[in-house]
C-alpha cells in the first residue's frame, strides 16, 4: 500500500481524541491534583519501595496534567 492509498483511505476516518476538548482541563487539573497528593505521600515515605508506589505515578501525572491543562488552555504566542 502506497502513501496516497493510505492517505485516501484515512481521509474517511477523522481522528477522534481520548479526551474531548470540553473535559481536558477537568483531566489536567486532575491529574495535577494527584500528582501534588502522591508527591506528598512520596515525601513522606521516601523509601526504595514507595519509589514505583508513588514516585514514579506522580511524575506520569504531572506531566500528562500540565500536557492535558496545556491543551485545554491554548498555547498563544
């Protein structure tokens, strides 16, 4: 299959996001609220074992938060 084929036959399928625009800043905010909560948690226990628990879940959720809140917001220049 070609590049044109495929771009003809993409053309009929638009792409639907995972979150709609109307609830990516409720997602973002979110995400942000849990990654402060688990970073709390982390800084009370910080321990080889709560790395993975909450270390690692914080930083996933801040940084798809501000991606999400970004997005919602509108990046002007």
């Amino acid at each position: 299959m070609s590049l044109n084929e495929l771009w003809e036959a993409a053309a009929g399928s638009p792409f639907t996001p995972a979150v709609s625009k109307d609830y990516q800043l409720t997602v973002g905010f979110t995400l942000l609220l849990a990654g402060v909560v688990l970073t709390i948690l982390f800084g009370l226990n910080r321990s080889f074992i709560s790395l993975p628990l909450y270390g690692i879940p914080a930083s996933l959720a801040f940084g798809f938060g501000a991606v999400y809140t970004i997005c919602a917001v509108g990046v002007y220049v």
